[in-house]
C-alpha cells in the first residue's frame, strides 16, 4: 500500500529504497527499524551524515531544548547566536589544537554546494579555469562537482558537457603501478602538455564512493609540494571521511598536511541535519558578499546539532575509532578471508570494504547485489561502492558497539557465504 503511493508519486531517480525494499520508520544509534518492527543493523550511516548514530541523546536533547524555546530557525546568513557559538566550539576545539588558519563559509546545505563554492573560490583567486581531479573521485551532482565526479553513469545524468576538468589517476589500480605525482609534475613543467595548468587540485584522502581506497601518507604529502610549488591551490573533499570517520577530525591529519580548502558536510551537522561548510585559508577568501548565497545556508538548528557534536568528538573519542578498525581488520583475517582468499579487504578508522572482483564468479555487480540483498533479509544495511560496485561498503556509525559491530561482520560473512555457495 505505502510503497504504491511512492511508485505512484515520487519520480525514478530516488535510488536507495531499490537495495533497501522497506518503509523505516524508528532508529536508534546503530539500528534501524521499519514499519513492521524488523531491526536493522546500519552499515551505511546515512552515507556518512550519522557518525554519532541516529538520535544520539545527547545531541538530539540540545536541539529539542532548542526548538521548544521559539529560538530563531531560519535566518540565511545573518549573525544568530547559534551561529556564534559553532563558530567559537570549531575554532577553539578544532582548528586551534591543530594550529589551523581557517576561515568558515557557510553553504546551502549540501556537500556538494560546498564543492561549488571551493571551485568558485580557486577559480576567481587564480584566474584560471581548469582543475585536477581524480580517477575514482566523487564529488556531488551539482554540475561543477559533477564535472569533478569521474563515474560514468553519474556523468550521463548530466545532459551537457561537464568541462575545465583533467582526471589525473588515483594512486590505486593503473595508478598504482606508476608515479603519478611525478606525471603530474611532467604535465605541469611541460609547454607541450596540451593540459592548462589547474586553480586547483581536488583530492578525497580515501575515495568513498570509489571503493574506499586509502591514498598512502608518502603520496598525499608529496601532492601537498606538489600544489605548494606550481601555486595550485589544494581542496581536500572531507564530506564524508571527515568529523572523525578515519579515526582523527580531519582526515588529512593522518599526512601531516594543511590543504588550502576543505570541504565538510554530511556529519558536521551532529545527527543529520543539514549543514555544509567551506574551511579556507583567508587569502582564498575571495568572493564578494553574496557571491555565494543561498535560502537555507545556515539552518540554525543544525549548527546546534554541530556544537553538540563537537563536545564529542575528543581524543578518546578518536582513539576508539581506531580500536574499532583494528577489530574489523581482524575480524576480516580470521572469517571473511578465510572463506576465500581471494575475497579482499580495505579500509582505515570506520570505512573499509571488502572486495569481491578477484572471485571467479564476480560478474560486474551482480555478485554483490545478491550479497546485498542477502545480507537485508539477514537484518544489515550495507551499500556498495567502486568500479563495478566491487566494494561493500562497510560504513557504521563511530558510536557503534563491538558487539553491535561484529553482530554486523556476522551477518556479512554467512551472508557472503550463503551466495558463494549457490555459485
Ligand atoms: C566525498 C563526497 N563529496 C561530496 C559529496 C556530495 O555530498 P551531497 O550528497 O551532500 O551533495 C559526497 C556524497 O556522498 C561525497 O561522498
């Protein structure tokens, strides 16, 4: 009956209910729970805008007080005291400990408009039009991130020509097997190259959407120098591996590294409310007041959520998150692999993947979609990622429990198990 009225009414490109056949009505934390009380363990984590789990109490009971207090809720870009106490949480918690120059520019609230805004910013500060991005690389679906973004069938939703882009490789399959900064630098130092030298180089520290592939440390501080001699500004895209998910704030910090931009999204917002922001080195900030605008830049509650988060987010906080990498690493070793050799595994801090196209029986997606849905059936929200959505996707909330996350490993092994043997 319900699903009726969305095939009735709501248009075709909604995507994710197509893996996930159910209507959800309740979570908590790291469970999900659908209109006839099935539960759910949530291995996708709103895509990442749910680090701190679905109602997190603590966030959620700041943003009740919040709203029941006829506090101000829309207020585009004006001064608010919500506003002013994130800005005051994010500089002494976060940017001061880590020595970092930052500026904040608030967007329309999507990873994708913060993307938009970066490419605005290096371009207008520049004067120049191209920018690098990567093979593998997800950057949102606005035309400009779009044009960033390197999967084919996202490209073809596009209806005209995405532009003053180069796709360099990723240091991860062909890229692998050469230096590609050193084939950045030969593009860069040569008059014959035939590629316009970037504003800006647009980099994900572990590509998501691409399969969760972890770029070394040695190869994101070497594009750092990179970016600093040929004065290219470098914009690290954190919308979904920041706010902690790779076991630190930032997931450049893992590097050593400062980029020029950053952009944030999806959970700095606390408990999925929408926000979406530019950290900038003040030199880039460039635009004219309202060069970047927008209706919803700002919801206020949503910076509410962000400060609350932040009383979070500490060190110990970080540590478990590496705890809980070194768990699944392990739990990979001693049960997933073990089932076939082959079958392998990435991942850092609370995103990893484990990865089917070296079986014989991969056979573009497919294998993984059966996977997919077994793995639904047995009770686990997992997604899939990277070429031939070889990857799946293992993404739970970072206030996951051991016992919450090895329930989930379970569930994928015997799920992993149950369609190999059909094979
Ligand atoms: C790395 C990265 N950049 C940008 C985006 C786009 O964010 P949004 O969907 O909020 O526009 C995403 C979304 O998945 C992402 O993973």
């Amino acid at each position: 009956m319900r699903m009726n009225s969305f095939q009735k009414y709501e248009s075709d490109v909604s995507s994710y209910w197509r893996h996930f056949p159910c209507t959800f009505t309740k979570a908590k934390m790291s469970k999900l729970y659908d209109t006839e009380g099935k539960e759910y363990i949530d291995f996708f984590c709103g895509a990442g805008a749910m680090n701190y789990g679905h109602n997190n109490e603590y966030i959620m009971s700041k943003i009740i007080e919040y709203m029941q207090g006829d506090n101000i809720i829309h207020a585009l870009d004006m001064h608010t005291s919500a506003k002013e106490a994130f800005l005051d949480a994010f500089g002494e918690k976060i940017l001061k400990p880590r020595g970092l120059d930052y500026k904040l520019m608030f967007c329309s609230p999507s990873g994708t408009n913060a993307n938009e805004a970066a490419l605005k910013m290096a371009r207008k500060a520049t004067g120049r039009q191209n920018v690098f991005s990567f093979m593998g690389a997800f950057h949102g679906m606005s035309t400009g991130s779009l044009a960033l973004t390197s999967s084919e069938y996202d490209r073809n939703g596009a209806g005209q020509t995405l532009s003053n882009v180069t796709f360099m490789p990723y240091p991860f399959g062909f890229g692998e097997k050469f230096d590609t900064i050193a084939y950045m630098e030969s593009i860069l130092e040569s008059d014959h190259s035939g590629i316009e030298k970037p504003a800006a180089i647009i980099v994900e520290t572990v590509q998501a959407e691409g399969g969760i592939v972890v770029a070394p440390v040695e190869w994101l501080k070497r594009l750092r120098e990179l970016c600093t001699k040929h004065g290219i500004y470098l914009i690290c895209d954190d919308i979904q591996v920041g706010c902690g998910r790779t076991g630190n704030f930032f997931s450049f910090e893992r590097a050593g590294i400062v980029p020029d931009m950053v952009t944030m999204s999806k959970s700095i917002g606390g408990c999925g409310m929408p926000m979406s922001v530019v950290l900038l080195k003040p030199e880039l900030d460039v635009l004219l007041p309202g060069q970047h605008n927008g209706t919803f830049r700002g919801f206020q509650p949503a910076f509410i959520g962000a400060t609350a988060a932040l009383d979070i987010a500490n060190d110990e906080f970080f540590a478990n998150v590496r705890k809980k990498d070194e768990l699944i690493t392990k739990y990979y070793e001693e049960n997933i692999k073990t089932i076939d050799e082959r079958i392998g595994h990435r991942g850092i801090g609370l995103i990893h993947a484990i990865v089917t196209d070296q079986l014989d029986c991969f056979d573009n997606g497919a294998l993984n979609d059966e996977i997919q849905n077994e793995c639904f059936d047995r009770g686990l929200i997992i997604e899939l990622a990277g070429q031939r959505s070889c990857a799946l996707k293992i993404l739970p909330a970072l206030t996951i429990t051991e016992d919450e996350l090895i329930a989930g490993m379970d569930i994928l092994r015997d799920s992993i198990k149950a369609v190999l043997a059909k094979k």
